[in-house]
C-alpha cells in the first residue's frame, strides 16, 4: 500500500517518476487522437498502424548495425518503425480504395503480413552477432526497465505536439467524422483528413512503442474514447475527456506497476482503463448498462400497469402473473384478484383517456400530434386542456346519438 | 454577383446561372446514371429535379458537386468552377447519410454549418451560438438544441440538417430530397424556409419525387430520365406529355389529369 502511494505521490524514484510522467502525456495524447479514430469507426485502423511498425523496427536496426552503429539508437528505431507504421496505412487505404475489399479485410491482411514479417526481421537480428544483446523484443510490449530521461522528453515533446494537432484539425476531422458527404461539399480533402487523423494515430503508436509496446498501444488509442462515450453526447467532450481518461490511466497504471516488482508497466496502464471502461459500462447515468436496465424494467412496469388497468375496465381477467404482482404492488388489485377501489377509478380514468384518443385520432387535423398516439403516452402531455375537454364534448355527443339510434 | 469572365473551358454556360451543366455523364461502373445532360437553373428561384426512382437525381447534384467523379461534363457555379465557390454553395445530404449515434446535438451540428467562418482557429463565440440558436429558430427546433440528434425525429433532424444549412449563409441550397420521410409540419416548415431563401434573392434547387407538390412549390423544373426530358418554368417543362416522357407508363392518366390541373 505504502509504495503505491509513494508511487502515485511520484517518490517511488527517479525512474518510476520519468516512467509516470512519460505515461500520462503518452495517455493524454493517445486518448485524445484515439477518438476521432473512434467517431470515424475506423477503431481498427490502429492495430493495423501498430502491427505494422515492427518491420521498421527490425529493418531499422540491421541499417544501422550494417553502417557501423551499434543499432540501439531510439529516434533511429522509431524513425524505422514510423516510416514501415506508414507503408502499412497506405496500404490499407490503397487496398480498400482500389479493391471491393471492405476495409476490416485490407486490415487484416495488412497487419499480418507486416507482423509476420517483422518477426522475421526479429529472429535474423537475434542470430546476428550484434543482435543478441538488442532487446528489439521490448517493442512487443513495452520495457520501462531503461527509461532515460530524453525518452521522457521525447514523450513529451512528440505528446504535445500531437495534442496541438488534435485541437487544431478538430472541426475538419469532427466533419468528416460525422457526416463525410457533407465535409466533401464545403471542400473539405476526405483524404488528406483521413490521413492527417492516421499520421497522429501513428505518431502516438511510435512514441508508446516503447513504454507500452506495439501490441497493446491499441488499447491506449481506444478504450478512453469508448470509455467517454458513455459520459457525454458531445463530441468536443468526448475527445478532451478519452484524453483524461488516458492520463489518468497512465499515470495509475505507471504508479501500480512500480509499486511492487514484476508488474509489467503496459499491461498495468491497459487494466486501469479498462477497470474505468468497464466502470463507465455499467454506470454511466445515461448509456450504462444498469441504467438501460433500469430503464427497461420502467418501461415493462407501464406497459403491463396500463394493460392490466384496461383489462380492469373491460373486467377481463388477468393472467400475466407480472401485469397481477404489479398491480398487486401498487394496491390496485386485492390479493385475490378483485379489483380495489383505488384500481376502479384509474381503470376508468384510462379507459376514457383511450375514447379521448379515439376521437382525437379521428378529428384533429395535426398527425403530428395525433402520431404520438402509442397507448401509453398520457394524453395530457399531446393535447391542451381546450383540446381534451372538446373531445370529451364529443364523446358525450356520440354517446347521445348511440343512444337514440 | 461576382461572374467574372469564365475561362475558356467554361465558355457558353451562363455565367448567371446558380448551377449550370453540359454534357454531365456520371456512370456507376459501366452502366451510366446520367447521360449527356445538360441544365441551366435560374437565379433567384426555386427550382425542382424531378424524375423516376433511379433517374439519377441524386447522383446529379453529388456530381455536380464533385462528390462522384463524372465521366465527361462541365460545371459552372454562378460561372465559376465548383471548388472556387463553395462558400456559396450549401448542400442538404441526404438524411440517411449520417450515423444517428454520433455524440453531438441538434446545436452542435448547426454551428458545423460555421466552421467555414470560424477557420481551425477561432474559438465559438456566444455570438456564434446565438447565429446557430436564430437559424433553429427559423426552421421551429430552437427547443431541441440541446438533444443528440439520434433522440429527435425524421422530420426533426432533416429541420436541423436545414438550420445547419442556413447557418451558411450560401447563395445557392441544394437539397437532396428534403421531404423524404417527414410528416407534414416539417414540410411545412421547410418549405416556408425555402421560400423565405428565396426571397432573400438566394436559389434553391430540390430533388424532389413528390409530382403532386411540385406546381405549388417551385418556380422552375429539371425533368431527368437519365437524359434531360425537360427543363423550364413549370407552366412550360412540367406537362403531361414532359411527364409521361419521363415516367413512362409508370404514371396513370387520372394522375396525368390532375397534375395538369394543378400546374395551370
């Protein structure tokens, strides 16, 4: 307990502090360009993006050992990584563009054929002499083990600077997102957005390449945004938040991994978020999943509440044992099945709000008013006082000509 | 109006006219959607493209916005070429295109029809919030500006896709089908703003499949069966002989009748 809290209080040391830092911009950013992923359904892109950096890496690595370095060098492995990250996203999108593949398929022939390669590239580099040592596996999933202060700093810099390109691309990449024909209309390049959103999805896989590693960087990209979709109807918001949500699973998730030895720092951060997407699943207020339920179990009360009251006023029998427990429930029947006084009147009450439909839907001139009609929305809420007592005028009218006929 | 002289490639299409073609063939694959058709659409009115289900009415207005490659064809915008004009231009997709979850709300995508204005830069004002609350006002949703736009109803969301329109400020609306599938206050309400569009002096073109409608709604007709049928103001273009050219045995005579009737 005590070293999470030193962890999380940054006093875990020098290292954890460089990791935690390095993992809350890395969150930020990844969560932030991640939604527009997401708003463009395209969540799927970024293992494509991230699978394809592993070539890069490798190939990287034998360019530099070939030219006489000793091939460890991080900006040349990322450089490596970003330029095969961008051979995979071209081809993915010349693929679905060119052919009648559907883009799920083009990804998924991408991202294999990149990874297989790449791991090709591994098993080479680690019967090379200069290889045994390299530590290219790391790229898989993530070492913190050697994090140095300029990796810290490259984070950073690279973090913000996707950070400032999501605010500054927002409005065209939110168009698009929403509604492409219409971007296209105002003149908006579909294509160069599409691209510029995939160039800043690729620049946080390449800089998480390391912290987090290739394989879960996905995860960082799209559990925030899924995570802040449930909390707002806003996408502004809903960008800005799957930003913090990443923050804050970075920095947690950094903190946990160094309070205890072994706890790998990439897992760790993936965890966290997903414990606060699975959270949001189930409580968000408006989209969760125990609200819907709530909602449903609300909607089923009225729908056998009003059923049963008909079958009250037409003094039909009930046999639905939840339409019996709910009026039961709420007095309106007696145990035995009698209708109470109390369910009388509300049974008579409805059954004259279903006359008062009746004739609204046969003379009101506005649809617009009379569509509501679904047997169960009050009238009340339709149609002004005015309106209700002149159908109530007419029902009376008709009633006098049912009777003298 | 700001026609200047058309360069050559343009040269004989009406530098006046809101949305001119020549020769327009789109094709999907090789089978074409529109063959060799020509229009000029008045300024200041209210125009119709009216044609069967399949004519290539919509495909029409997504080429002549570039949004589908043509196979062959020129188009002017108040005699310029589409990209130099698209300020001017504002377009009402089709309702269907757009994903009804999508987090935003009824005032959200209003003040998308500012982004133009507003750049990557500028921040969204109160009195850009206001602009969009006014043109929510005009098409009677000021009420539901703050509900996502998957909550509200066909009608209501093809009035918002309308706002979002105005809050350009074009001097050309194009719309796809406006009417498609909303109860009859919206029509009301979006025809009323049409008109009020038109008033101001801007021009409006509709693709439209309702017959009965169009004598009492528009001013000028583009009539298309692949080809141009006919084109003209309604009294001229939108006869039953224009009509059965175009619909071919899909129209009966009764229904011939009495869109003569209420076209004179």
């Amino acid at each position: 307990m005590q070293g999470i809290w030193a962890a999380l209080t940054l006093q875990a040391g020098y290292n954890a502090g460089l990791v935690a830092i390095g993992a809350t911009l890395l969150g930020f950013a990844a969560g932030a360009a991640g939604a527009f992923l997401f708003l463009r359904k395209r969540a799927l892109v970024s293992d494509a993006v991230a699978h394809a950096t592993l070539p890069g890496v490798g190939l990287a690595f034998i360019a530099m050992v070939l030219m006489g370095g000793d091939g460890r060098s991080l900006l040349g492995l990322l450089l490596g990584s970003a330029i095969s990250a961008w051979l995979g996203l071209l081809a993915v999108e010349w693929i679905s563009r060119k052919t009648r593949l559907p883009e799920d398929a083009a990804i998924g022939a991408v991202l294999s054929s990149f990874f297989g390669l790449g791991i090709v590239l591994l098993t080479i580099i680690q019967s090379m002499s200069a290889g045994r040592q390299a530590g290219l596996e790391s790229f898989l999933l993530g070492s913190t083990a050697g994090m140095l202060r300029q990796d810290a700093i490259l984070i950073a810099v690279a973090g913000s600077v996707v950070v400032g390109l999501v605010w500054l691309l927002r409005r065209p990449m939110t168009l698009v997102a929403f509604d492409a024909q219409y971007a296209a209309a105002r003149g908006v390049n579909l294509r160069r957005v599409d691209l510029a959103m995939m160039g800043l999805v690729m620049a946080v896989t390449v800089i998480g390449l390391k912290l987090v590693g290739l394989i879960l960087i996905v995860a960082m990209l799209i559990i925030p945004p899924v995570t802040a979709r449930f909390w707002t109807e806003r996408a502004d918001r809903v960008v800005w938040l799957a930003g913090g949500v990443g923050a804050v699973a970075g920095y947690v998730g950094a903190a946990l991994s160094a309070s205890a030895p072994d706890l790998p720092t990439g897992p760790i951060i993936v965890l966290v978020s997903a414990a606060l997407f699975v959270l949001s699943l189930f409580f968000s207020p408006a989209r969760g999943v125990a609200a819907a339920f709530q909602a449903r179990r609300r909607f089923q009360t009225r729908v056998h509440r009003r059923q049963g009251l008909l079958s009250l006023s037409r003094s039909e029998p009930i046999h639905d044992p939840l339409t019996l427990r709910i009026l039961k429930g709420e007095g309106l029947i007696r145990p035995d099945g009698v209708a109470t006084e109390d369910g009388l009147a509300q049974a008579a009450k409805i059954a004259r709000d279903e006359r008062r439909w009746e004739v609204a839907r046969a003379v009101h001139h506005d649809t617009a008013l009379t569509g509501r009609y679904d047997g169960l929305t009050p009238i009340e809420d339709v149609f002004t006082p005015d309106e209700i007592e002149d159908f109530d005028t007419r029902i009376g009218g008709l009633r006098v000509v049912a009777g003298s006929a | 109006m700001t026609a200047s002289d058309p360069s050559g490639a343009e040269g004989g299409l009406d530098p006046r006219s809101p949305l001119a073609v020549r020769g327009l063939t789109v094709t999907y694959g090789e089978k074409p959607a529109l063959f060799s058709l020509d229009a000029t659409f008045p300024a200041g009115r209210m125009s119709a493209i009216v044609g069967p289900n399949g004519a290539g009415k919509s495909t029409f207005l997504k080429a002549a916005l570039d949004l589908i490659p043509r196979v062959s064809g020129e188009v002017t915008v108040f005699g310029r070429p589409v990209d130099q004009v698209r300020d001017r231009i504002a377009y009402v997709p089709q309702r269907a295109s757009v994903d009804w979850d999508f987090p935003t709300t009824a005032i959200d995508v209003v003040l998308m029809g500012l982004y133009g204005r507003l750049g990557l830069w500028r921040r969204i004002t109160g009195g850009h919030r206001d602009q969009a609350r006014t043109c929510l006002d005009r098409v009677g949703m000021a009420d539901f500006a703050d509900r996502q736009i998957g909550q509200l109803s066909g009608g209501q969301q093809q009035r918002v896709f309308l706002a979002r329109a105005l809050a350009q400020e074009a001097d050309l609306y194009l719309l796809d089908e406006p009417f498609a599938g909303v109860d009859a206050a919206t029509e009301r309400a979006i025809i009323d703003v049409l008109k009020s569009l038109k008033d101001e002096g801007r021009s409006v073109i509709a693709v439209h499949h309702d017959l009965s409608t169009v004598p009492q709604y528009f001013d000028h007709v583009l009539l298309i069966n692949l080809r141009r049928v006919a084109e003209g103001p309604i009294a001229e273009a939108f006869t039953p002989e224009t009509l059965t050219k175009a619909y071919g045995g899909r129209l009966a005579a009764t229904q011939l009748d009495r869109l003569a009737l209420s076209a004179s």
